[in-house]
C-alpha cells in the first residue's frame, strides 16, 4: 500500500510540542477560497514548471508535485529524527490536503509510528465519514481541528460543503475524550469579525469538557499568492489584505474567558 504525498516537512515548534516531521498529503475534500496549500487539493501527482532565476538569468525545469510512499518507508524518514523529538517532546503531523482522504495508508503508517513510540498528531477538516474518524483514534494522539466557520451557509459558501458533519464530528472526539487543539482561520470578510468570535466562544464554550487543549488563530497570510500563479489557479482572495496583529490580540480578548489557551498560528 502506497500514499500519496507532497511534502515532507521537519519543525522546531519553540513554543509548542517541540519538534515535528509533518507529511502534507494529497487531496482535500474542502475548496477553502484562502487555501495556502492548493497543491494539495488535487488527488492525484502533477508535473508543474519550475523557474529559478540567477541574476538575470531564468532556468526553468519539470518538477513533481507527490510522491508515492509505503508505510514503512515514511517509518524509515522520521525515524532520522526520533532522538530530537523524543527529547523535545515532539512527534509526527499528518496534514495535507486531508489526510483522512488515504484512510488505509494513513491507519497503517499511524499504527507503525505508535508501535515505534512516536507521538502522532492528525491535521483534518473534520469532513469525513465518521467510521473512517473512528477507525484512527485509538493510533492518534492529538486532532488539530479546522472550524472554518460555524455558520452553516458562510461555511459552503467559501469552502463549497457543509458543516453539519465537521461539527458532529468534533462533538463525537471530544465525547470519547481525544484530545483536539481547534485551529480558527481568520479571514477578513469571512471570520475576521469580533462580533464573529463572541458567537465562536459561545459555540467553544458549550463544548469544553477539558479535552480542548487549545485553540490556535490562524491569520490569512499572502504566502500561497504565488502558488496560485505557479499551478494555473483562480486566486479568489488576491485582493484581500491581511489581518493585523491589533485585530488578533483583539480576538484573543475575547477567547481568553474559555480558560484555554490561546495563541496566533500553529
């Protein structure tokens, strides 16, 4: 069995669980309009110009965008870096894309991480049929778990599905008490709104059982403009600016009465 991934990724998260190999796999079941991985949406390998520039100068060439990798191969890769993260508290991130979208290959490479005494942490959106969610819990150790929004219409319209079964979905992980950090993208004209994150504290609040071990805000950032050029995509935020740091500490303001912490990126 073989997954489909298109990067592999090695962080020292200073402020965090220490550090981290993260695979970004393939396929998203989500069309978020601010994405900064749309290389990840599609399912399947892509071969993309690459242009690098030397003075004036351009030397271009194809590159790969995934590459096919065995559970145990992945075992082999992080396995380079098990003495840092045992020592820092770190571990391995699945995150894409929707890893969840390789149900197979992502139980079986989880199973041989834990069995090897990795920490796994599991980056999803939420939106995947709950038995597959069910199927990876007792081999994952930490959810960070996307709410793009609550609102059910705001949430299709900029990500094109639902959020009925994103949010049935959190309330079934934290009932079987896993651990999630809710990750919150915040986006101007979307969920950059302090009325917006009163609402999102309500909604935490309802939920907070002690298993949410924190809540990271994610600012919209300008780092996959070129991204969008590069693979042909429609940028549908080019003319978004990004959000400050004022507004952010606003936001974290009006979280902090959860008593979780709270923190900007993740």
């Amino acid at each position: 069995m073989k997954g489909l991934v298109f990067s592999i990724k090695r962080y020292a998260i200073h402020d965090g669980p220490g550090i981290r190999v993260t695979l970004f796999m393939k396929g998203c079941p989500l069309d978020c309009w601010w994405c900064h991985n749309p290389e990840g949406k599609e399912k399947g390998i892509r071969m993309v110009e690459r242009v690098d520039r030397v003075g004036e100068k351009e030397f271009r060439s194809m590159e790969q965008v995934g590459h096919e990798y065995t559970p145990e191969e992945i075992l082999a890769k992080v396995r380079a870096d098990q003495v840092f993260m045992e020592h820092s508290g770190g571990g391995v991130t699945f995150s894409g894309g929707e890893p969840l979208m390789q149900p197979e290959f992502l139980l079986e490479t989880l199973t041989l991480l834990k069995k090897a005494g990795f920490h796994t942490t599991v980056d999803t959106s939420g939106h995947v049929r709950r038995e597959i969610l069910r199927s990876i819990m007792p081999v994952t150790d930490l959810f960070l778990y996307d709410i793009k929004h609550t609102d059910p219409e705001i949430h299709r319209k900029f990500t094109g599905v639902s959020n009925e079964l994103i949010i049935s979905n959190l309330d079934m992980l934290l009932a079987e008490g896993k651990d999630v950090m809710i990750r919150i993208p915040v986006i101007p004209g979307v969920s950059a709104d302090a009325a917006y994150m009163e609402q999102l504290r309500g909604f935490i609040e309802s939920r907070n059982n002690g298993h949410i071990k924190e809540i990271n805000l994610l600012p919209y950032h300008k780092t996959g403009s070129s991204k969008y050029r590069r693979f042909g995509m429609d940028d549908r935020m080019a003319s978004v600016t990004q959000v400050s740091n004022g507004q952010l500490d606003n936001y974290i303001d009006i979280l902090k009465p959860l008593g979780i912490h709270v923190k900007k990126g993740g």
